[in-house]
C-alpha cells in the first residue's frame, strides 16, 4: 500500500472510484459530466461535439408538383404499338 495515499486528513473522507472501483480519498476526486466520481486520473472531459447544436434548416421547394395519377394498362394491341 503506497503510504500517504488513505492516511488521515481532516474534513476529507473515502471514497469508492466509480470507473475502476478503487478506494482515494475525496480531495483526490473529480466529478465528471456524466456524474461518475472518479481519481484525476480516470477524469474525462466532456467531448465538444456533444454540446453542438444543430442549425435549423428551411426546405423549400422550388417548383412544387402533385403525384400523377396512377395509369394502368389492361391488355396491350398489338397494332397500336407500331402506329407512330
């Protein structure tokens, strides 16, 4: 046991690492953006892309147009398919 580490330290109490479950004392925590209570050593910071927020986007449509309507064929002449 690494001496100095769990001595004795008036106002500071134990704690129990949250990320590798070690027991540091609470003037060597940090808490961190998720709430995890951790050494400084396993501290991570928050990543800048998850406090982007995205820009608001306008679709507008340039020449808006309705569906056709569905045209079906029944049966084929074959004679109308070698008019012009």
């Amino acid at each position: 046991m690494t001496r100095g580490l769990l001595t004795p330290k008036r106002g500071q109490h134990n704690v129990i690492d949250d990320i590798d479950g070690f027991k540091i004392r609470s003037d060597k925590t940090r808490k961190d953006w998720r709430g995890f209570i951790s050494s400084k050593g396993n501290w991570s910071e928050r990543h800048p892309q998850l406090t982007l927020r995205p820009r608001s986007e306008t679709i507008n449509v340039v020449d808006p147009r309705t569906r056709p309507t569905d045209k079906f064929v029944t049966s084929v002449d074959p004679a109308s398919l070698n008019q012009r």
